[in-house]
C-alpha cells in the first residue's frame, strides 16, 4: 500500500520558499505525527508543510521508512543464552553501582 506523501514526493520538487526554523519545528513534530501523538490542528499543520516542502517531506519519508525496519526488527526474540548473559551482565553492573554506593555513603 502506498502512502499519498511519498507518491507526491515523486510528483514534484516545490522550491524551499520558508525559513529553516519552519522546518526545524516541523521537522521536530515529525516523530509525534508519525505516532498519531498530535492533535487534529497540529497533524494538519505538518500536512500543510509537508505538502509544501520537498525537502522535509523526504525526511517524513526517511523516519517513516526507519521506523517500519525497527519495528519489523524488533518483532525478533533474542537467544535464551544470549538474554541469560545480559540479565547477568545487568545484575553485575547493579552490584558494582550497589558497592560503590556504599563504600561512599
């Protein structure tokens, strides 16, 4: 399935007509609205600009794209043995920090 920002981002190359504050604060929303952690005006505010901006679009793009990997990758249990020597790693590292704790307080 394909999504309309990506389509349109093959359609046309507008010229960046805004200043580059406008897309840091876009671009900073941009993982929220990936979530659908933005309300009703601030997702359509991102559409607005992503509409209008090639260059944060193909960074709309990029994030969506990396976000699909890691969420397909994550789904991959990891080796009882391998999870058996993190646990232990951790709680090695807990004592450590326990220890220290101690020794000055």
């Amino acid at each position: 399935m394909s999504d309309p920002m990506s389509d349109r981002m093959s359609d046309r190359m507008h010229e960046h007509a805004h200043a580059d504050q406008d897309c840091a604060d876009f671009l900073e929303q941009i993982v929220y609205f990936l979530d659908n952690e933005l309300d009703d005006a601030d997702c359509a505010a991102v559409r607005v600009h992503l509409d209008t901006c090639n260059p944060c679009l193909v960074k709309y793009d990029l994030q969506r794209t990396v976000k699909a990997v890691v969420a397909r990758s994550c789904t991959e249990v990891a080796p009882a043995d391998l999870r058996d020597r993190v646990r232990l790693r951790i709680r090695e590292v807990q004592v450590q920090i326990a220890s220290t704790s101690r020794v000055e307080g």
